[in-house]
C-alpha cells in the first residue's frame, strides 16, 4: 500500500518547517522535536520522500539535511500562495496554479541585518506609490543618490521626511510625489540623511481610503 499524509507526518512537516527557520534540520534533531525514536523517524522520512514532501540533502554519511518540497509547502500552508501574474494592460489568461509561495519578507523584499519599517504620516510621495499609513522599508546608511527616495532629517526642527532626493550643487533638493505639495531646498550641510527607501507595503486602510 503507498504511503498517505497521516496527522502525524502532517505535524512532522510542520515541525520541519519551524525547526528550519533557526538552521538545518537533521533526521535526529526533527526525531527529539518530534519525541520519537530515530527508527520511528526514519520510516516517516521515507514515506514522505516517496510522497514528494520532504527531500533528503546528503551531506556525509553521517550528516544529512532534511528540506520541504514545494508540494510539503503547499500541503502545510506555509507562507502565502502566489499564483501568477495579473494584467495591468492587455488582458491575460488567469489560473489557479500555484507557481510558489511566499514564506517570510525576505522572499519579496530586499532586506538585510539592519534594515527596518517605517509608517509613512501624509500623502507626499502618494505618486510613488507611497500613501499614508503604508509601511515603507528603509535602509540606514549616510548618503542617497539622485531619484533615490530617501529618509533626510531636516534643519531646525528634528524633523525627517521621506521625499526623492537630489544633490544641485551645494544644495539638496527634496521633491514630493504629489503636485499638491512643494519641493523644498536646503543648504546640503543642513541636511543628514538617514537613509533609502527600498521598498514599501501598502496597508488595508490606505488602500481603501483611496477608494474613498
């Protein structure tokens, strides 16, 4: 008889998946997560390779790495589901199929150690994209390039906005994404930037007070 998804190997991938965040994952250490013993674990490893859900990455003899399959990802609902592309043109032929999903932000966004979320106050960059109460993800560094969208602390009043920047001369230029709102200029020593917008979510209750 072949063998079937049963509750328990379904919690066995899911174990998986949680041990795996933190590093990789060895038959003995999902056996201990799991409470069974190594032989038990072993039968389990077997049955869900000839599944298709779990994929054996021998390293050694004595060192093997156990990995979801995309089909064990989908079974356990990991992540979100991304099916396909969507026309903003011509039309396209929609389906249902699954083509990956999408675990953790890093799998959309370009993070890094450091990087983190702003929550953007007002409609200045909107043009962008970037509306109120959207999250926008900043990385911390001293410097933008011309177009960069940029975190800039402003003279005076300790204030940092989030605008498109640009260096004329011994001035910086902050322009917003909307045309009811003004470009300011400063002195470019007057300045500090505190970082680049790399990418931005846009949140539930923007989107529909844009609808509004």
């Amino acid at each position: 008889m072949p063998p079937r998804l049963t509750p328990l190997r379904k919690t066995l991938l899911e174990t998986l998946y949680q041990l795996s965040r933190s590093g990789p994952v060895t038959p003995i250490s999902l056996a201990e997560a799991m409470e069974v013993g190594r032989s038990s674990i072993r039968d389990h490893i077997e049955a869900l390779e000839e599944l298709g859900l779990l994929e054996r990455e021998i390293l050694s003899p004595v060192k093997v790495h156990l990995h979801l399959t995309d089909l064990a990802r989908e079974a356990v609902g990991v992540g979100y589901a991304h099916l396909g592309e969507i026309a903003a043109g011509l039309p396209i032929l929609a389906h249902g199929e699954v083509e990956r999903r999408i675990e953790t932000l890093e799998d959309v966004l370009p993070l890094e150690r450091g990087d983190f979320f702003l929550t953007v106050r007002g409609n200045s960059m909107c043009d962008a994209g970037i509306c109120d109460r959207d999250l926008a993800l900043i990385r911390p560094q001293p410097w933008a390039e011309d177009g960069d969208i940029a975190v800039v602390l402003l003279p005076g009043d300790n204030a940092a906005t989030l605008k498109y920047f640009f260096a004329e001369g011994d001035f910086v230029r902050l322009e917003p994404a909307n045309p009811q709102f003004l470009s300011m200029t400063f002195p470019s020593d007057r300045v500090i930037v505190q970082g680049v917008c790399l990418g931005h979510i846009s949140t539930v209750s923007s989107v529909r007070r844009e609808r509004a």
